[in-house]
C-alpha cells in the first residue's frame, strides 16, 4: 500500500492527532500511540491523511441523534444525495469514499441494535464495505463500543481494493486478493431470500448467470436475548480513556461535561449515555453468550444445508444478526434507485460465518465484476451539489462563489498540456481583474481566444470551444467586446 492515501473514523488513534469520536468532551483527548490497525496501514506503506466524522461516540448517545452526526464535527451527509444522512456512524469514512478524498478509510461496526456501523453507510453511499470477523484485526487503540462485537473494516470503490486493504490490517497476513477471479461464483450455491426491491432481483439473476445455484431460504428470527451493547460500553469506553490524555478520562466524566455545555452537548439529549452508565451487569455473560449463540446459528444453520454464502437486500436484518455473531459482511453497490428513491446507490449483502472473508470477498468480486451497474460519481447523481466542481459531468463554469471569475477558465486551459502560453495568459487574467484593470484584463482575454484558436497549437475541438465560451463569459463579466477568434 506504499503511498495510498488512507482516511479514519475518529475513533482510531492516530500519534499527534486527537481522538474525539466527535464528542466535545474529548476535543482535546490525545492517545499515546498509533491504534494496532494505523501502525499496521503505515508498515504496509499507507499515508495516513487524517480522521472523518463520525455520529457522536460512534452512535452510543441518544435514540434522537441522526446518524453521522456530532456535536463536534456536525452532521455528514450522502455525497450522492444530501438530503440523506448517512445511515450509520462511519458516516464521514462512507461519505468521503464516495467522494474520492481517499482512495480508502477504514471504518467500525459494533450492531443494528444501538452503535457504530460501517455496512449501512457504505450501501447508501454506493461503495463496497467489509466488516470482519469480530478479531480478525487488532482493536488496541480504537475508542470502543463494546468489544465483544466491535470489528474494524475498509471502505473502498473496489472489491479488490477491499482485499488488498484486509490484508494490510488482517493479523494473520493472508492474501485476500489471491482468490479473486471473475469466475469465482462458478459451481456454488447461494442462498437469497424472497423479495426485496431495487436492484436485488437482477443481483440474483446476475449470480445466476454467473454459474452459481441460487436457493430461497427462509431466514430464522433474530435472538431475544436483550442487547449487551450499553452493558459493555462504560467498562470499555472507561478502560480506553485511561491511556488518553487531554480530555474527560471517564463515560460519567463525558455526560457532565455536556451537561454543563448543553448548547453544544445536548442538542439532542444524552439519554443512551445516561443509559449505559446506570446498566446493570446481572444477566451480562448470559445473553452476550446465548444472544452470539442463537444469531451464530441462524446463519449457520442455512450454510450447513449446502450453501456457500448467503446474498441479501442491504437492508436486511440478517446484517444485525451477524454483527451480534461476531460474523463477516460484504456490501456491494449494485444499482440505484428509481422515482422517490432518487437515483441513489442501492448495494447488495454477502454474508458468511466466521472466518469466511476470502469466500465473501471472492463472491463479492466476482458480481462486482459480473453485474450491469456500474458505480458512477456523486456529481452525475446528485448534480445540484456538483455543479461548481470544475471537471463534473454538469460543470457549467458559473460564478458560483464571490471571487470566482477566472476560476472555471483557468480550469479549462489547465488541462491541455505543459509549455503552453495561454497558461500564462490565464495568471494575466486572473491578476488584471482582481487589480481592477479591466481594460488589461479584455486584451488579454482576446489575446487568449486567439491563442487557442492558433493553428498547430493541438487544441482538441471541444476544448477550444469550451474555453472560447467561458472566455466570452468572463469578457461580458469584465464589460468586454466579444472576444474574437
């Protein structure tokens, strides 16, 4: 991973930068070391940029709080659709994938019930999300929810991605990428369910086509056994903060300090954290036990009958059922939505039983690379947002912000290769009109149009038009002539 461009949830230790989780009580909460995963990425070569949002101590607060959302660093929202948030609290990790300001960020999935997760933000936002096998990888160093389920996962644009990254964080060191192959689906039997809308019907037809068996199973029901999630979290949150420095050393420490700053703290109340610090550990070691048992067995019991994986509609609840297992899961983008569902990207789910991340992932690529739908940018499906983005689909080179004239033009010439002195031209520009000298800036802006228009400059046709457009443009806004060409 030598040189690849990696981004966090605040909940792992990175040496020199605080870990907030985005709690204002921990702003200043500095850890001692690199978590084992971060030391890992960086001995594989990786370049650690920094932290992403995550929903405030990743989603242990208030049944009110919207995911991806803190009061630290604010609500994140879908690239693709920002009217939506996130969907879980690796929200800022999904996001920014998505957007490309990573090529990877690695995540945290603890269960549906109550914290963080990785799967649900990483379907929304059209990018493939693997949440390991509870142990697979080191949690030393990463702020808890309850350790018992927390599992450490990369999100990527690509399954081979995925695998490339597991291997960097994985202890054991395997070579997840070894059994990728676009034929991997071939011969096996998969299990889907009845149902599901968007794009899970063609899912199932594309493994069809891919050689794989397809059988509908019915799933068994989720455990009753209560949630041990708020049970583990003081025990687990306390024990961390005993290595940090800087910040509230303690949950009880965290729900006073936003008492006393309740305009920042307490917008949406604190009743989760209020839970937690009062539970009571009376039934503990019986449901962690009986609760892992049961979910283990409901997706053991339909991979004991001939199944090699099991494929499911990304909102499905086999996704808890597993968490609460400590079992792996694999999200895939498989298409986007249609009429009010706003043409956001929709995944598909692969799961397995423990241990199963080479199968998840070699299923997983082999439909990535099978089926029809290819993975397309927030710009193209979310343009509103994106159309003052020079290099978007919609880019129309409008005076989007104040200050912005020259902008979008000097984005255009920027592309057509070194050595050119319409670049120069361009800085002329840029400088004449912020000195207001608008007679300078109009000669220069003729002299561009007729530069580019010079014949054997090479200037592809489409080029030259877009920046004789966004030429004229910038002469009308300078109180020019028409630039000639």
């Amino acid at each position: 991973m030598h040189g690849i461009p990696v981004l966090l949830d605040d909940s792992f230790d990175v040496r020199g930068l605080p870990t907030t989780a985005g709690s204002i009580a921990l702003q200043s909460s500095m850890p001692a070391d690199d978590a084992a995963v971060v030391a890992q990425l960086r001995a594989a070569g990786a370049i650690i940029l920094g932290k992403t949002n995550v929903t405030e101590l990743n989603g242990v607060f208030d049944a009110n709080l919207p995911e991806g959302y803190s009061s630290l660093g604010g609500q994140v929202l879908l690239p693709s659709d920002t009217d939506k948030t996130a969907a879980g609290s690796s929200a800022g990790s999904a996001a920014a994938t998505a957007a490309g300001l990573a090529a990877l960020t690695v995540g945290m999935e603890t269960g549906t019930d109550v914290g963080a997760q990785l799967i649900a933000p990483a379907g929304v936002a059209g990018v493939v999300g693997l949440k390991p096998t509870v142990g697979l990888d080191d949690g030393d160093g990463v702020l808890p929810v309850a350790s018992s389920q927390d599992s450490f996962g990369p999100l990527t644009r690509s399954v081979y991605d995925t695998a490339v990254a597991l291997g960097a964080v994985d202890t054991a060191s395997v070579d997840y990428t070894a059994g990728l192959s676009p034929s991997a689906l071939a011969g096996k039997k998969v299990a889907v369910v009845a149902g599901g809308t968007g794009p899970y019907p063609s899912a199932v037809a594309t493994v069809q086509a891919l050689g794989a068996t397809t059988g509908e199973v019915t799933l068994g029901a989720a455990t009753t056994r209560p949630s041990i999630v708020l049970r583990e979290f003081e025990q687990d949150l306390d024990k961390y903060l005993t290595d940090a420095s800087g910040g509230a050393s303690s949950l009880d420490e965290i729900i006073e300090y936003n008492a006393a700053n309740p305009v920042e703290g307490l917008k949406y109340q604190q009743n989760e954290l209020l839970a937690a610090s009062s539970a009571t550990m009376a039934t503990y070691e019986s449901d962690l036990a009986v609760g892992r048992a049961e979910s283990a067995a409901v997706i053991d019991s339909v991979l004991s009958s001939g199944y090699d994986v099991i494929m499911v509609p990304s909102n499905s609840t086999l996704v808890g059922i597993a968490d609460r297992a400590g079992y792996p899961v694999l999200t895939v983008p498989a298409g986007e939505g249609t009429g009010n569902a706003g043409r956001n990207p929709i995944g598909v789910t692969f799961v397995g039983t423990a241990g199963s991340e080479a199968s998840l992932l070699a299923a997983g690529y082999a439909f990535e690379q099978g089926h029809s739908y290819d993975r397309r940018a927030p710009g193209v499906t979310n343009p509103s947002m994106w159309r003052c983005t020079p290099g978007g689909s919609f880019f129309t080179g409008e005076l989007c912000n104040p200050g912005d004239e020259g902008e979008a033009l000097a984005e255009l010439v920027d592309g057509v290769g070194p050595g050119r002195n319409w670049s120069t031209l361009v800085g002329q520009i840029q400088s004449a009109k912020a000195d207001d000298r608008p007679a300078v800036a109009c000669s220069l802006i003729d002299a561009l149009v007729s530069n580019v228009g010079r014949s054997g400059r090479a200037v592809p046709a489409a080029t030259a038009t877009s920046i004789t457009t966004e030429a004229s443009r910038l002469g009308a806004v300078t109180g020019c002539e028409p630039p000639r060409r």
